[in-house]
C-alpha cells in the first residue's frame, strides 16, 4: 500500500510530464486509503500543491464508493490509470 508509517499517502519524488507527482504504487483512495485499481476507480484529478510542500500538482484518485453519487470512472480514464499504476 502506497501509505507511510505515520499513515499518509505517499508519493513519487519525481515529477511526470507536466508537473504532476502520483502516487506510489499501488495506489489508494485519497479519502478512505482502500486500494484503488481500474476496476473500482471512481475519479482523478489534479491538485495544487501547496505553499509549504514540493513543486507540482498532486494526482488525487477516489474509489468509485467514496465519489458522490457512486461512480465508475470512464473506460478512457481506467485505462489511462493502468497505463501510469498497472493496475
């Protein structure tokens, strides 16, 4: 699971095309920390980081239980996600 000792999520040191830091693998839920895969991503965006943390914006990924109403990303976005997690 991509969460450190003190239970936070963790991330890649560096950043992919266009400024962005992922997770590390596997990755988890930024709401409920459960494993997230293709089958059950929910929705992905980007987030500013902030004034006090490393450059770039964060990939912030919710399970499809955790996103309201319930849903189940696009078939374009889950395969963009197991492209960059092999998930």
């Amino acid at each position: 699971m991509s969460l450190d000792a003190n239970g936070d999520i963790r991330y890649r040191r560096t950043l992919a095309i266009g400024g962005v830091r992922y997770q590390e693998a596997p990755p988890v839920c930024n709401a409920c920390e459960r494993p997230v895969t293709s089958a059950n991503l929910g929705h992905t965006y980007l987030e500013a980081a902030t004034p006090d943390g490393p450059a770039g914006q964060y990939h912030t990924i919710l399970c499809r239980d955790c996103c309201q109403p319930p849903v189940l990303a696009d078939q374009r976005t889950r395969e963009r996600f197991a492209l960059v997690f092999g998930a």
